[in-house]
C-alpha cells in the first residue's frame, strides 16, 4: 500500500504498474477478486460488488432491489430475525447494502479473526433468505413511514424532486428505493425471485482489503455462495437503456415551485440530465475539475458569490456525477423566503461568467491543486479506497487512472475547462426546482426569466 | 483474540523499546504511547510535549500516507458564553476563517486549497477544533497559517457582518427547520436546565443578531492563546523536524495571564440544574410521524460510571439486536421506525436520552408510560453476558475504524487530552469498557433508568404549543 501511495504522491507514471504492488487480483472459479492488503490493524472490509440494481426492479414494483438486500438478513430457512441480528452484531459487524439505478454492493467489515464466521453467515442469508411476510409488512410500514416524513426533511425532499424533474421520463427517475405506491406492491415471491436472479444470473466481483488471513474467505465464497461463473449478467456492459438524456435550451427556464407551508429557507437545485458522452475518455475527469470549480470547494465561484460575498447561504456545492448509463449536473444551495430572487440571479450571473471565460487561470490552476490533494486523502480508509475501486471498475475505467488521475488535471487547459463548462452549466439549458414556503412562489412569479410550474410534493413521495 | 496475533503484538513492542529513548530527555517531552499491542490493547505511536508558553502539543507518526491530519483544540465551548452572547463561540469558529494579519482577508482557504487540502472546524458545549487535512509537503505553510490566526485574528467588520447571516441561515438548516435538531436543543435545554449547557451552541437568534465585534474580540482575547490550546499532528511526520517547526511557529506566541480568571471552574454553575421532577412537554414541530426524546440526568466524561453507560447504551437501543430495537422497531406490528440509546457525557455533565420516531400512534404518554415501565423488567433481566460482551466488541471495532485515518487519530487523542488531561489514557479507557462488568451495567440501568426522574419531549405536526428555540 504505502508504496503505491509514495508513487502517486510524486505523480510520476512509472514504466512499471506501481499498483501490482498494492493490489492483487485473484479469480475463485470464475468469481473476480480484488485484495488490496493492509496488515496495520487486525480487521477486514469486504465490499462485493452485483452488476445490476435498481433497473433491474419489475415494472410497478420499484424499490424491490433495496427490499431483496435490506430484508435478506430478516429471517432464513435456519434463523429468525432475531437470530441473525444477534449473531451479526455480536461480530461487531457492520453491515449495509446500497443500490444504485445501475449495481448494487453488499458491504461487511470487523475483526478479521471473525471474517469467516461472518462471511458464512452473509452466504447462508443471500442463499437461504425466505422473506417471511411478518417481516417485509413490518418493513414496508417502515419505509413508508420514512418517506411520508420526508416532507419534514427539506434538503433531502428537495433532491428526490429534483432528480425526477431533470430525469422524467427515464428509468433513472425513480428512487432506487421507490415509492409510497410501488413497494406496496413488492411479494415475498418477488424478492425470492429476485434473490435467485442476484444469486445466479448477476455478475459479482469481490472486494477485500485487510492482512492476507482474511483471504480465508475464499472456499465460502466458492462453495457457499456459490457465486462464480460465465456469461453473468452486467448492467453497464449491455446498453439496453436508451434514455434520452439530449440537450434542449429554453428561452424561459422551467422553473419547478413546491410550496411546503410555513418553511423558513428555501431549497434551490438547478441542472439537468447529461448524455454519458460527457464523461466519456478525458471528460471524466475535466468534468470533476469544472464542476468543483464552480462549487466543489470552499473558495469555488458558488461559495464566494452566495456565501461570503453575499451572506446568502449556508452552502453551496455543484457537481456533475457520472454512472456508467446517464449523469447529470446538480447545483444546490438554500436560502432566506425573501432572498431567493438574489440568490437565483448569483447563480445565473456566476454560470454565466464561467461559460463566457470570465474566470481567471490562478483559480483554475489552484482548484487544480486542491482536487490533486484531496484525491490523495480519499485513499486513507480502507473502506472508501475499495469503493473508489467499485466505482471505476463500474465505469469500465482502468485502476491505472488513480494513478494518472493527477498528470491528468494537469494536464487541462483553461480552454476545455470553459468549453465543457460550456455544454454541463450553460444557463439556458438548466432546469431550476425551488422549495419553500408559497410566499416564496409570489416572488418568482414577478421574475420575467422564469416559466415557473409548480407541483404537488406529494406526488413524488 | 488469537494467540498468532498476540505474538505479533509482542514482536512489535520487543521492536519498539529498541528503537531509542532519547526522545524522553527532549525539552517539553510529557509522555507517550508506543505502537503495537501492549496489555491487550492496541496503541499508537504518540508522543506529548509541552511547550515553554504552556501549549500542548501532540505528535503522531503514520507513514502510510504522505498526507497528514491537524487538529487544533481550544478549551473554550458554549458553556463559557456569558448571557447575551450566546452562539459566540461557534459565531468567532467561523471568523478564524476570514483572515488574520499575515494571511489577510479571503486568504486561509485558498492557502489550504492551493496547497491541496481541506480546512473545517467544529464547535461544542465545551470545545472549539479546528483541522486541516493536507498533503505533508504543506506542513510548514500550515503551522504557519495556524500560528498567524491563534494570535493575530482580524475580525473584518463588513465580515463580521456578512458571517451573521451565514450562521442565521445554517442555523435554519441545522435546526429550525428540522424537527430532529428543533428537539434536541429543545431536550437539551430541559435537562441541562439552569445550567451553561443550557444555551443551544448555535446560540439564540437575538445573541447572533446583537453581539458586536468588540465582545466577540474580547472573547477571542480571553480564550484564544497557547497555553489554552492543544495542537495536534498525526501524519507522515518526522518526530524532531515537526517539533521543531512546531516551537518555531508557536513557542514565540504569548500565553494568556488571565486564562485561569476566564476559564472559571464552573462546577458551582453545574449545582444549580433545575431538572428535578418528571415532566413532559408535546410541541409542534413539521414531522409527519411523531418524534420523542426520553432524557435522563446522566454523569459527566471520564467517570468509572461513564463507560458504564456507554454500554448500556449500545445494550438498550440503537443495533437490531438490541433491547428497544427487538421489541418496537423489529416486532411484528412495529410502533416505532427506528430508535436509538445516547449516554452523552460532556466535561461537567451528562444525560442518558433516547430517542424514537414513532410510526403507529399508540399515543405520546402511552409510549412514554410503556417504555419507563419496561425499564423496570429491563433491568432486572434483559442483561446478560453476551449483551455486554456484544457492546465491547462493538467499541473495539469502532476504536480500529478511528485509527483508519489521520484525522481520526487526531480528533481522538486530542478529545482525550482536552478532558481528561493527558492522552494516553485512552489506554485505560479502553481497559476500562473491557472491564465493565454485567452487574455494573445492571446497577447503572436501575440507577439512572429506574429510579431516575425523566423528562420526555415530542415534536409532531399535530402537536400544538410552540417550541421556541
């Protein structure tokens, strides 16, 4: 590890791999690993990667990938719920699942003297998992409780708008974990036909950092799990998602209201979907350098026009985030009832100096600067260097990037930072979603820039 | 724990008492740990000095990166504020970022930016920190910056200004419009009523409004000096160099005189908490579902009882296995969608809370009435040796998640040092969690749960009387 990070520091890209050093790939029958060794402490992290999510969920039954995972460890053929709470946190384990619209990744970690007891454990409830129905209704009553309270939840209310605003009328607009409707119609049959689709038809890859006893793993892994083979099904090699994700410019930028009664601060998200083109070879990486620019950081053109120019936020941040299948650009701040008029002008005003080249080299240089360190200290957990793999790997991007990722912002000119702040951030292309209080919808209504349309937060819980 | 494992531990200790003692004769060395298992815990390699003007300096070597972790800790919290101040000490946390006199207006983040890094800070009842996180080969510049801004801060009035607003709006975000953060400065108001816990950190909306630059000046005069602040650097470091650019930088900075006037032993202002009686309070807030707190008056930081009530804590609620979690998150017809167990202990003080967001509405007093009286049997019965042992499993764990990174390691010696003196004790605290015993627990929970009055708080959008906060 330590070897590998000495060469990323100095940036220099080495005739040999400096990476073969820290990272070791293994096939187990057919089942890809991935072990990156760490003997510093005696604990473990193991993230295993599935080549679907929620896409894969049945049409009307949305969410049914996150229920599969989240009630897999609810009760099995051997144990009950109770059980296997028990037994999992007696390890200590921690233990989550996330699913993206793309893949999902089962994660664990503990003291590696209990890796085995546990990864027996992970196998049995993924094979045996029976979804006793006691369970998913009490489960579902759950998650339906958590979205109806999401109404008191401004900034997380305003991202799940915002989301089907800029990807309506494409798979990806639909939260992973779906909604009031459609996990009510998600069966014990379903999530078991789901579980045997994850377990024998779905592309798995598994990720394993810690000291090299942890590899004991592998004869679970293989014989329990069962996980190895050809041909297994992998969301973001098969295009069979056609989204269309094109550009349009407005001449009046749609404006979204919702109207949450009596709220204090309004939420402000603006952007849009973007083809995967734009992150495509070189644009991958210019786009995170153009979008932290303009609000990554605490001295990006956002943060000093709305906050410390201004007063007018607590924060501001923009980013444009690729998957493998579609991305998209967001842009997101909150502000005082009677300032948002100001605050939305900022942003235009600040899109619109970017895209025109109105900023200057010592600031991109020195963004430069900031993304080359931090792109270092993300690598010092275990944990979040496996899921920088899980991510690069999903976007078919070779490990050799970490390495290359510093030559490479270098390497940028001030050029194609505009032109690709150009075709993410131009003003007239965004799309702009505003919740808050009614007294707010007034004030938008008198601005002439604005077709403002406004809609019913209940209808996107 | 495995006899393989244990052997290594050994190996590494054998390594590191041959690898020199010269260190204990430097000037201002105070203490240290040593890398490797030594007594069945896992210690790092650490080292304390004090510096001639009294500030505490902590140095902590990882090579596994070329990056490195700053923490810098004032013992200055919202419990030193005086009425009509309240908030000023997170309102002064957010002016150490607007300038100094050698790094001037708008120059700390992009010093920090350009370098690589990243800077924040965070304030508490009892403690201000501040952190950079930065590539070593910006050591020197950031000791520098740290240096120029414990001595020489600006206060820019139209900052000073502009910063109010900022600090109204994240109290907004954080707080007001957000039932969880409405309920806990609301619980904790109650419980450490009449006391300096009181006051939200945030401060009241009129304090932030109406404290003026000077009082905020004199606020940083009074708390911001060296032989009030703990410096902490966990990295790529060498030992002798970095202590050396340390004394360089900060050795030559005057401590304060009148430091033991200002940090006033508050014990006296701790005796007047007006929680005494049970009593209950139903106030409006925007949750759908209803939300609850059920405090209890707990024990301050670093008391045998503490650790105690930590694992108790873990015990009642807040893992899927435990207490509260089986029996109204995880029950067939579930009352509750989640809940969890706090035994938050701070330098002068503590409480014991839950907290729950119910989604069956048996009704608020009913929950209430049933959760108090399930206490009873509780703690009686419900604890065990495996549910000890499940919550010291679990420390153990989280302790190995700290050291992952710089910052961790850092943010953890230095909590460590500023409450309870010295760092290296976190040794014996983690002795200590290993040690607590099932009767221990038993005690604690009849203690502070049974016999204890509460104080119980929901918010909910069908709630009528208003919460001021």
């Amino acid at each position: 590890m330590k070897i590998l990070f000495y060469l990323l520091c100095v940036f220099s890209i080495n005739a040999f791999s400096a990476l073969d050093y820290g990272i070791v790939n293994y096939d187990w029958d057919g089942l890809d690993v991935v072990w990156v060794e760490d003997n510093k402490f005696p604990t473990y992290d193991i993230i295993v990667y599935f080549g679907e999510g929620a896409l894969g969920d049945e049409k009307k039954r949305e969410g049914q990938t996150s229920f599969m995972f989240d009630l897999m460890s609810h009760g099995t053929d051997k144990y009950s719920q109770a059980q296997l709470a028990d037994k999992l946190d007696f390890f200590g384990t921690s233990f989550g699942s996330e699913v993206t619209h793309e893949y999902s990744i089962l994660s664990y970690s503990g003291l590696s003297k209990d890796v085995l007891p546990v990864t027996e454990l992970l196998c049995h409830t993924m094979r045996n998992a029976t979804y006793p129905q006691k369970e998913l209704d009490s489960y579902r009553s759950k998650v339906k409780g958590s979205l109806k309270n999401l109404v008191a939840n401004h900034g997380s209310l305003a991202n799940r708008i915002f989301r089907r605003v800029t990807l309506d009328g494409t798979p990806f607009s639909t939260e992973t974990a779906g909604n009031l409707s459609s996990i009510d119609n998600i069966t014990r049959e379903s999530l078991l036909g789901m579980k045997d689709y994850f377990n024998n038809r779905v592309y798995k890859k598994v990720f394993i950092t810690g000291p090299s006893d942890v590899l004991k793993v592998k004869d679970l892994f293989i014989k329990n799990c069962r996980w190895g083979g050809k041909d297994l099904y992998r969301r973001n090699k098969i295009a069979n998602v056609k989204a269309d994700l094109s550009k349009k410019t407005y001449e009046k930028i749609p404006l979204y209201f919702a109207s949450v009664k009596g709220a204090n601060q309004a939420q402000i998200r603006v952007g849009n979907a973007l083809p995967t083109d734009f992150f495509k070879g070189d644009s991958y990486n210019l786009s995170q350098l153009t979008s932290t620019l303009l609000g990554g950081s605490f001295t990006s053109l956002l943060m000093q026009e709305l906050r410390v120019k201004r007063g007018l936020t607590y924060g501001a941040y923009s980013a444009a985030a690729p998957q493998a299948l579609y991305g998209r650009s967001v842009l997101s701040t909150s502000t005082r009832n009677d300032s948002v008029l100001e605050a939305l002008y900022t942003i235009r005003d600040t899109l619109q100096s970017l895209t025109e080249g109105k900023v200057d080299s010592e600031k991109i240089e020195g963004t430069k600067q900031y993304l080359k360190g931090n792109h270092l200290l993300q690598f010092e957990s275990n944990y979040s260097f496996l899921a920088n793999l899980v991510t690069l790997d999903h976007l078919g991007i070779d490990y050799s990037e970490i390495k290359k990722f510093p030559a490479k912002i270098d390497s940028y000119s001030r050029e194609q930072v505009i032109q690709l702040a150009k075709n993410i951030f131009n003003w007239s292309s965004q799309l702009v979603f505003v919740l808050g209080d009614n007294s707010v919808k007034e004030k938008l209504l008198k601005s002439n820039i604005f077709d403002v349309r406004e809609i019913n937060v209940t209808n996107y819980l | 724990m495995s006899v393989k494992f244990l052997f290594f531990g050994l190996m590494i200790l054998g390594f590191t008492h041959c690898a020199g003692t010269s260190h204990h004769e430097e000037e201002g060395f105070v203490s240290e740990t040593r890398e490797g298992l030594h007594d069945g815990v896992y210690q790092i390699d650490a080292r304390k000095y004090q510096l001639k003007n009294g500030m505490t300096v902590i140095l902590s070597r990882n090579p596994k990166l070329p990056v490195f972790s700053i923490y810098t800790f004032y013992k200055v919290g919202s419990k030193n504020e005086n009425e009509g101040m309240t908030g000023a000490t997170h309102f002064l946390e957010h002016m150490m970022f607007k300038g100094a006199k050698k790094y001037g207006k708008g120059q700390f983040d992009k010093v920090i930016e350009k370098n690589g890094g990243y800077s924040n800070a965070y304030t508490n009842y009892d403690n201000t920190v501040y952190y950079e996180k930065m590539p070593i080969s910006a050591l020197e510049n950031i000791l520098d910056l740290e240096a120029d801004r414990m001595q020489n801060l600006l206060l820019e009035p139209i900052d000073f200004v502009n910063e109010k607003d900022v600090v109204l709006e994240e109290r907004k975000m954080r707080y007001e419009n957000s039932p969880r953060g409405q309920i806990y400065i609301g619980v904790m108001n109650k419980v450490f009523g009449g006391t300096p816990y009181e006051t939200p950190v945030i401060g009241k909306i009129k304090d932030i409004k109406t404290v003026s630059r000077n009082q905020v000046y004199q606020y940083f005069k009074d708390f911001y000096a060296p032989n009030n602040a703990t410096v902490v650097i966990v990295g790529d470091i060498d030992y002798d160099d970095t202590l050396s650019l340390v004394r360089e930088e900060f050795e030559g900075i005057p401590p304060s005189k009148n430091l033991t006037k200002n940090q006033k032993n508050l014990h006296e202002e701790f005796k007047k908490s007006n929680f005494k009686k049970n009593a209950t309070d139903h106030f409006f807030g925007k949750s759908e579902n209803p939300l609850f707190v059920l405090a209890f008056p707990g024990v301050r930081y670093g008391t045998e009882e503490g650790y105690v009530g930590d694992v108790l804590a873990g015990i009642v609620a807040g893992n899927r296995s435990s207490f509260l979690d089986q029996k109204y998150v995880h029950s067939a017809k579930p009352i509750l969608s989640s809940i969890s167990a706090s035994n938050y202990t701070l330098q002068y003080d503590g409480t014991f809370f839950i907290t729950g967001e119910m989604i069956h509405n048996i009704g608020l007093n009913t929950m209430r009435d049933k959760m108090i009286n399930d206490f009873k049997s509780f703690c009686k019965n419900g604890i065990d040796e495996r549910s000890v042992q499940k919550v010291k499993n679990q420390y153990l764990i989280q302790f190995y998640n700290e050291l992952q990174t710089n910052g961790g390691i850092a943010n953890y010696l230095g909590t460590i040092e500023n409450y309870l003196g010295d760092f290296t004790k976190y040794v014996d605290e983690i002795k200590k969690y290993q040690a607590v015993k099932v009767n221990q627990v038993k005690d604690f929970c009849e203690e502070y749960l049974v016999k204890n009055n509460h104080y119980f708080m929901s918010v909910w959008n069908k709630n009528k009387k208003a919460l001021k906060i």
